[in-house]
C-alpha cells in the first residue's frame, strides 16, 4: 500500500486510475511492481476505438506560443502516410485563443483538416481544466495528436523570442517594369519571407515586397503564395494572389477624321481577348473617357464624341479574361492630337 500511496501522490488519482499531471509515461518497471503487488487487479481494459482524450490545461499557464509535436498514424486501412503533427498554442489572459498545425502532407490532410475543426472548436476559450475531447469519427488518430500535441505544447514553457509565425497576407499582385511585383503584410517577429510562384520557390527576401522578373511571359497566369520566417519557425502558406502577364501594345497612328473624330491604330496582342482604350483633355487621364474592343484584331478604332479645337490625350491596353476575371496589361505610351474644328 505505501508503495500505491507514493504513486497517488506523485499523480493524480482519480477514480481508480492514473491521470499523469505532466504527462510523462510511468515507466514499464512501475506498471509491472504493482501488476505484482496486487495480483488479480486487470491493469488495462481491452483496447478498444477511443471516443475520447484527456487534455489538461496548467493552472499556470503563462501567456505567449506553444508548440507541441505528436506522431500519427494510420486514420484508415487506406493510403495514409504516417507523420509528425506540428500543433501552435497561442495562449492569452490564460486561455487557449488560436491553434494552428503544420507537418501534415497533400494525401493527409483531409483528416486532419477534419481534426482541427473538431478539436479547436472544443479547445479554443479553454482555461485551466481537465476535460475530456470527443474524438472526431473518421479521423480518430488525427484527432488524437492534436489532443497529444496540445498537452505536451502547454505542459512546456512559451517558445523562447517569438509567438506563433502568422501567414502573411498578400496586398497586391500588379504589373512592374520588367516583371510582376508582388506585395504583402509584414509580420510581426518575421526576419525573411518565402515567395512561391506556381508552387515553385522564387526568392527568400527579408522585404515584404519582391519583383518577379521571370514573370513576363505574355499571356501566361501566374499563382503567389508567400511564407514567413522567423528564426526555426515558419508559417503556413499565404492565401494565394494571381496575375495574368500581357505585354503592353503601343499606339502606330493617330489621325484626325472628318470634324470631331478622331482615328488611331495600335498593335495587336494575341494573347489577350480585347483592348481598352482611355482618352481624355489632360495627360493625367483625369476624367478621361473610355472605350472597350472586343476581339484579339481589333486594332483601329474612331472616336467621335470629342470637341473641335481641343487637345486630347490617348492610350490602350491589352485585357484578357480567365475565370471570369479581366486581367489587363499596362497602359501603351500615350500619345496626344488637336481635333480640327
């Protein structure tokens, strides 16, 4: 019995069973001594499907990140690759307010997508407690290490310089000079960023903008994703922003018509759908007038509806729709005429 008492005290017993306080396994040497000590007692039940886990939130927690790492396995008999669960805490005013995962590859994350939604909307606004989680069905195991994951995040103290590294968001994705520039959120405790463009790593910067200067093929889309760095620790992957590359065209002619027109061609780009043209009485387009041309040969058009003895101001460019989406290149030089009267 004195030896039963030591292990009361150094656990908390509950109701005839061991609930670790820090979660660390009670060796095999002390589960044998008392399976010797009281011969008869059945020390595990028959394994069976869990439908629920234990998680146990420190009375002392402190506020900041948390990160815990749980293995695993099989959720199904079919394809499934088993891996380490990477779970970030972050904790405020003592509860739980925001769990993110990473370390879950393509053919995995499906289950353990469903994980997380089951298990964070349990968790999150948690203070200190025992409870117990339902496990989801159809993704037990996955469900399982997230629970592992969080008791061993916040049994250890705060990760040590930075919280959780949040995804940046990206701002704008637009045409450049020589590329497409792409522009994004800094994140707090981010020392660099990843950008990706179609899957593919491009740069690793340490400004939150970045011209892409392989990006210029005409007519071509383009896909980017960004993601932070702050020391060891990455965020996940930004939301994507996406561009479609169109090489300006530029203006051959621009004529006077009969009274109050005006005539002007420019070259076609083949790889868009149509052509805008802006025209307006002051070079900085300010109120300026504009027309759409339907068809990748439309490349001439006559304005009627400008005022004689006046001077105006004209550019075009190439658009291309995708999705639903028009995507446009950059204004062609622009060039400027008098309208006879």
């Amino acid at each position: 019995m004195k030896f039963l008492q030591k292990y009361k005290k150094r656990y908390n017993y509950n109701n005839g069973g061991f609930i670790m306080r820090k979660w660390k396994q009670v060796t095999i040497a002390a589960v044998t001594a008392i399976a010797m000590a009281f011969p008869g007692t059945t020390m595990f039940a028959e394994e069976t499907s869990p439908t629920v886990a234990k998680l146990i939130i420190p009375v002392d927690m402190k506020d900041g990140a948390y990160q815990g790492v749980a293995k695993v396995g099989d959720d199904t008999t079919t394809a499934f690759t088993p891996y380490d669960l990477q779970v970030n805490v972050s904790v405020s005013g003592g509860a739980i307010t925001e769990i993110t995962y990473a370390g879950a590859e393509d053919e995995n994350l499906p289950y353990t997508q469903k994980a997380y939604e089951g298990i964070a909307g349990q968790v999150i606004g948690k203070q200190a407690q025992n409870m117990d989680v339902d496990l989801v069905s159809g993704a037990t195991q996955s469900s399982q290490a997230f629970v592992d994951a969080i008791n061993t995040a916040v049994e250890e103290q705060p990760v040590t310089g930075a919280a959780i590294v949040k995804a940046p968001k990206i701002k704008s994705v637009t045409l450049a000079k020589k590329g497409i520039k792409v522009s994004w959120t800094k994140v707090s405790g981010a020392n660099k960023y990843i950008l990706y463009r179609n899957g593919s790593k491009v740069k690793t910067v340490t400004k939150n903008s970045y011209i892409d200067t392989k990006a210029r093929r005409n007519g071509k889309k383009y896909t980017y994703k960004v993601v932070a760095i702050a020391g060891t620790k990455k965020s996940k992957m930004s939301a994507t922003k996406t561009l479609v590359y169109l090489d300006s065209t530029k203006i051959n002619i621009l004529i006077n018509g009969s009274s109050g027109k005006m005539t002007f061609t420019w070259n076609a780009n083949k790889k868009g759908n149509g052509y805008q043209v802006e025209y307006a009485r002051n070079k900085k387009f300010k109120g300026a007038k504009k027309q759409t041309i339907i068809g990748k040969s439309g490349v001439i058009t006559t304005v009627s509806n400008v005022t004689p003895g006046q001077t105006y101001y004209v550019r075009v460019r190439v658009y291309k729709k995708l999705g639903g989406k028009k995507y446009y290149s950059k204004w062609s030089a622009a060039k400027h005429i008098r309208i006879y009267r």
